[in-house]
C-alpha cells in the first residue's frame, strides 16, 4: 500500500521565489534564509518520495472571487506556473498524479468532506515556492505532485479542528491506495504577516516559535485554536497556518522524528517557519 513517511511545512513568500528567480540567494539579505533549506535540499535528494501531496493556498490566480472552493483537490496530469501579473516563473512545469488524486478524492468524499476536483488549473508560488526551496533549480521536479488549495483568503475560512481531521481523512485514502508509494505531504503557506492595514509588517516570533513547537508535540490541542487568536497575534494572514495542521493529521499518530527546523526573519514583511518530520 501507500504510506506518507514525511511531512514538510514551510513559508512560500513570493519574493523568496523572485530572489531566487533573479540569482540574488546570496545578496546579504537573502543568504541567511537559504542557508535555512541546504539541509532540506539534501534531505530531499536522500528521501526522494514517489508522490508529493502539496497543501496550499491560490492567490487569486487559478481562482477568482467570483469561485472560492474551500478544499480544491488537482487531479490533472500536469499544471503549468501561473502568470501572477508579471509573468510566470521560470520553473519547472508540475507533473501530477492522476491516480492517486482521483482515489484520495473519491475516499475523501465518502468520508464526508467535500473537494471540489480541479482537472485543470495553472499553480502559482504558493506551490512552486515551496518546491524551489526543497528542491533547488532543476530542470525537472523530482516527482509528480497533487496540489491541495485551501481557502485562507476569503472568510468564512476553514477551522484548524476541520483541517487537522481532513488530514487523517487523507492518510486514510493514501494508505489505502495500492500501489506501494513513499507519499510525502507538505503544509505551506505562513508564518505570522498582515499585508494591510495599521498592522502591516506584523511579525510575532514568540507566538510562531509556540506554533511550531506545539505543531510537534501538541497538534491536537493546536487544532483547537480559534480562528481569532490567528488574526490577533499573528495578523491577518497568519490564518494560513492552518493548512499545515493538514499535513500534521496526516502523519502517524506516533510521536514524529524531528529532522530539521528553521525560522527566519525577515523575509520580505513575513516570518519564515520551516519543519521537516518523518513518521516512525
């Protein structure tokens, strides 16, 4: 059968792809974030997965405000890097796995949570950012990849409880498939930011370092966390960590072997959170 034998959590600012984009890693700004993922780019190399499950949110590319799913599963063969206003990134196109999205789907569903299937839609940095930091500059990605948007731009937004249940529902479905794959399942998007507004440029390290310390050894308590304490201490885009409460529902309910953590500041006006944890 399928098995997930590790999650990723990581930011996915879209300047960190544009310094990379632009050859600029090593500029005394950015050199001490990279230097946050050269563990993870040999990690990755070492534990290649079959497949990666990738957690995201859209930010109003493949869609609008006039369609807002609040769980969209990709089930299309490949995607290509959307065009975000000032042309794609010159990454890689993403090949998907048809297959298993499509049995995830179908599992998923019947065990009452309700994805919209996307045949077809183009990804932009949320997802391509996170695989440039895993990854590097390849000409190719190293697997195929499912992307998973997750409505955290327009309210009413997901809770963390919801999330963290859909993803048990989600190593139910993989662990269920079968053909014997190494899944890996990623939760991206944070840590704590507000873009707008009188708060513009929050940065709150003591509440994102409690974020990831509990996302490790307390995830259940965590999903309890409402949808206020996020906007209030970790500004109004910091609801989008609780994407990475689906790839936390998704390992083992065993204790998860820490095998790298960093976190950064600052990133453009973002906190930059990273995790890696293999399953036991």
């Amino acid at each position: 059968m399928a098995r997930i034998t590790a999650s990723v959590y990581t930011s996915h600012v879209p300047a960190i792809g544009a310094a990379l984009d632009l050859g600029k890693t090593q500029e005394p700004y950015w050199q001490p974030l990279f230097a946050g993922y050269e563990f993870s780019k040999r990690w990755m190399k070492e534990n290649r997965p079959d497949v990666v499950f990738l957690v995201y949110n859209d930010h109003a590319t493949a869609f609008s405000l006039d369609i807002i799913p609040t769980f969209a599963i990709g089930t299309a063969a490949s995607y290509e890097p959307a065009d975000e206003g000032w042309g794609p990134r010159p990454v890689p196109r993403v090949v998907g796995h048809p297959e298993l999205a499509a049995h995830i789907a179908q599992s998923v569903i019947q065990d009452d949570f309700d994805l919209t299937i996307v045949n077809r839609m183009d990804v932009d940095h949320g997802l391509t950012v996170p695989l440039s930091l895993m990854c590097g500059q390849p000409d190719a990605w190293p697997c195929p990849v499912i992307p998973f948007a997750v409505n955290v731009v327009q309210y009413p937004v997901p809770s963390g409880r919801r999330c963290f249940h859909l993803g048990r529902a989600i190593r139910k479905a993989i662990e269920s498939y079968d053909d014997d794959l190494k899944v890996q399942i990623w939760g991206t998007g944070g840590m704590s930011h507000q873009l707008q507004g009188p708060r513009a440029g929050l940065i709150n390290a003591e509440w994102d370092k409690r974020f990831l310390d509990r996302l490790i050894e307390d995830p259940a308590g965590l999903a309890d966390v409402p949808h206020i304490d996020y906007v209030r201490e970790a500004g109004s885009e910091g609801i989008e960590l609780v994407m990475w409460l689906i790839a936390r529902g998704a390992m083992s309910d065993r204790a998860p072997r820490l095998r790298h953590r960093f976190y950064h500041v600052p990133a453009s006006n973002t906190a930059v959170g990273h995790l890696i944890l293999e399953n036991t």
